[in-house]
C-alpha cells in the first residue's frame, strides 16, 4: 500500500511512542542524517530510538512503499519490539546487497534470529559484519532441465539450510568449519551435510591462453584420510566473498583414485572472466578452502555392460577418468571402454598422460575430435587417434552399435554438447537408460 505522507525530515516533532526506525546503538545521527543513512518516520524521538535499535535506510524512504523501491521495510503492522521474533526486517528481492552493506543500509535488533529471517532472502547487516555471506539463488539460465542430481536449485536449497545452521553457531561462538572439524572421524574426510576446509598443497597448470587456462589442484587430507567417493561422484567447493557479500558454488569431480588417502585432486578450468574463475585464481598454495560432498548418482557394476562409451568434452573429461580408471583398475572386469574427445585444438587435450597410460590397456580405446586445429600446426603422438571436425550424429552412428547391444553411453561437457549429444542418441533409436548424463 502507497503512502502518500512526505518523506520525514529530522526537525519534526518527537514522539518516542511513534518511533520506528533508527540505527545501530552509537550512531553519530547528525552525521548519518548527513550522509542520507538514516530515518524515521513522522514524529521519531531519534533518541529514544537508539534504545530500540530496530532499523535503517536511507534519508527519505516512504516505508510503505519501500518494499517496491528495494529500500528496507517490515511488515505492515510490525510490532518493533517483537521484530526480531517474527523475522520482520526485510528488502525486496533482487535488492543490490553489496551496494546495501556498503551504505549500511539494514539491521535488526540484537537477538535477531537472522536464519528464520533469510528464509525469505530478506536480511542483511552493515558492512564489516562478520555474519557469513548469503547463497546467491540461481538464475533461471543456471538450471539445464536435464534432470540434475543435485540440480542447481537443490544445491541453493542445500546451501540455505547450512547458511542457516552456520548463523546459528556463530550466534553461540562456534565457527562452522570448527564444528565441522570437531565431527571428523577415521572415516571419510568429506560430508555431504556440511562444508569442511583442506589445505592446497600444490597447483599443477597444465594448458594456457589468452582466455583460460586449466590447473590441477592438490588438495591435502589430514591424518592420511580419504574421501569416500564412489564411481563417478563429485564435489562441491564454496566461495563467499567478504567484500562482495556474495556466497558463490561449482561443482567438480576429482581426478584422483577413488582410493587415494592423504589428497584428493581437481581439475578446474579457469577463464578469464566468471565469479568462480576470479575466486579460484586467488587460490595460493597453503589456502584453505571449503568443500562439501560427495554426490552423484551414478551406478556401475563389474561387466554389468559389454561397452561403455564415453563422449566427453573440454573439462567433461574429469569424471570419465575416474569410471575408466575404476575399471580398468578391476582385472576381473571385462568391459571394453571407448572413450569419443571432443576439444578445439591438440593441445587442449587434458590429463593426455593419463589417457596414454590407459591406452595401454586391452580394452581401453580413445578418438580425438578437433574442432578448429589445422594439421599442418601440430604433431601428435605416435598411435593417437586424431579427427578434425566435430563429434556430431554421424560420429555417433559409427562408433554406437545398435541401441540393445549391452552399451552404455556416457556423456559430459557444456551444456550445449549434452544437449546436442541426447539429442543424437534419441535420434538413433537410444532410450534414456541406454546413456547417463554427468
């Protein structure tokens, strides 16, 4: 509802009974009023209103109609005092945070429970607030429709309930990470449920250009642990920012042995531009950096197929490592691996040592695919497989046999190849249990 009063101005009349919006206790008010930070509506003791201490915004805002200008606002009919018991400080969704906490623009009154407020995305703190940054929701864009597990909104969703969790125990003392710390066991050194912090112990680069380049990331596990993954299971590492107020999540699967105790390793490729990428080209060995996991869904069993073929992609490459190596790692399992690449040039073949190695094997085969390399510009190794063109349709319906032959396909890439790539194997007569999607 539109108020139509006119903004309050700081010399009209006191009415400490009236007093509804203020700032934290302290505040210079001449100065803040000055520098448009503070206000109140009509009548407000400023006074008596740093004893409540309930809320704030810039100079002038209409409180009513706040909530459609992004401004800061609480519900209509708002009992100050009880605020903090029914979550009411709030902005509109959308708001500009990081602009917010720059202007200090909302806060609520001590004991605020901060976690039942943010269900709603609603509240912030002034800047230098040690509060843990806030999941950003994910874009409509953000989510494949593919069928994600997890998919992008429970990732968010997941991500809310641990923000929640760890206000709760800084509002008793306790840092997150310590009380993740404390619940270490000799079992795994990774839980799905909560965010727990390794040390990076060395970084490995192994391609570069004028717009990316890709490292490998070595990451050290106390007390020679491991991280219990299983075939095909990745992680998640977080990223919040102190100055953004930003808190950021990507998904990675680690190239090291499944059964590698005392480090695990990732792939991460890092571009030029990309909140993550900024994030990840800080990392320095010795950094601690919080990571969560494992997840994934996908199953194998020994010679459960006659054929497994991997079509990958660019980075795509890091999970069909880890199922190549697990059976190829099996003597017993028989199951012959084909493995399709699809990359723009030679050298942007990755983790090309450990796909030779591979190669050595009896039932292990691979095909390079490049798009934009001219054979006149490179060597490749004596015995590689190499095409110039795109993995497309009619790649497919060569190498695949027919759909019902005891095969597996698996797929992974950006999210255009996938696409692209399902859309080749419905089109050959494949169902979707004939072929996973990483």
């Amino acid at each position: 509802m539109e108020n139509s009063d006119p903004p309050p101005t700081a010399t009209q009349t006191a009415s400490p009974s009236n007093c509804h919006v203020t700032a934290e206790a302290g505040c210079d008010w001449l100065a803040a009023l000055e520098r448009s930070h503070v206000t109140a509506e009509a009548g407000c003791d400023w006074p008596a209103a740093t004893e409540r201490s309930h809320v704030t915004a810039e100079a002038g805002c209409d409180w009513p109609a706040a909530l459609e200008r992004s401004h800061v606002t609480a519900e209509a009919g708002c009992d100050w005092q009880a605020a903090p018991e029914r979550s009411h400080v709030t902005a509109e969704a959308g708001c500009d945070w990081p602009a917010a906490l720059e202007r200090s623009h909302v806060t609520a009154e001590a004991g605020c429970d901060w976690p039942a407020a943010t269900e709603r995305s609603h509240v912030t703190a002034e800047a230098g607030c040690d509060w843990p940054a806030a999941p950003d929701p994910p874009l409509p864009s953000d989510c494949c429709g593919g069928g994600c597990d997890p998919c992008v909104y429970d990732i968010y969703d997941q991500e809310l309930r641990l923000w929640q969790e760890e206000c709760r125990t800084r509002r008793e003392g306790k840092s997150a990470s310590q009380e993740s710390n404390d619940r270490r066991t000799d079992g795994p050194a990774l839980s799905p449920d909560n965010y727990t912090t390794f040390k990076l112990e060395n970084i490995q680069q192994l391609t570069f250009d004028m717009t990316s380049e890709t490292n490998v990331y070595r990451f050290q596990i106390p007390g020679n642990g491991h991280l219990g993954l299983t075939t095909g299971q990745h992680l998640i590492v977080r990223y919040r920012g102190r100055v953004s107020g930003r808190s950021v999540t990507r998904q990675y699967t680690p190239i090291s042995p499944l059964e590698a105790k005392g480090y695990f390793e990732v792939l991460i490729k890092v571009y030029a531009a990309g909140e993550m990428s900024r994030y990840v080209r800080t990392w320095q060995v010795g950094d601690l950096v919080e990571w969560r996991g494992p997840f994934g869904t996908f199953t194998y069993r020994p010679n459960q197929y006659r054929q497994v073929v991997m079509v990958a992609a660019g980075t795509g490459v890091t999970p069909m490592l880890q199922v190549a190596g697990r059976i190829l790692g099996n003597e017993l399992d028989e199951t012959r691996v084909r493995l399709l690449y699809a990359c723009r040039r030679y050298r942007d073949i990755l983790l090309k040592n450990s796909l030779d190695e591979m190669a050595a094997f009896w039932n292990f085969s691979a095909s390079y695919w490049l798009s934009q390399e001219n054979p006149k510009n490179f060597q490749p190794k004596y015995g590689d497989e190499i095409h110039h063109g795109r993995l497309d349709r009619a790649v497919l319906s060569a190498e695949l046999p027919p759909p019902g032959s005891s095969v597996l396909v698996l797929i992974c890439g950006t999210r255009s190849f996938n696409s692209d790539m399902e859309a080749n194997l419905q089109a050959l007569g494949f169902s979707q249990t004939d072929f996973f999607r990483f």
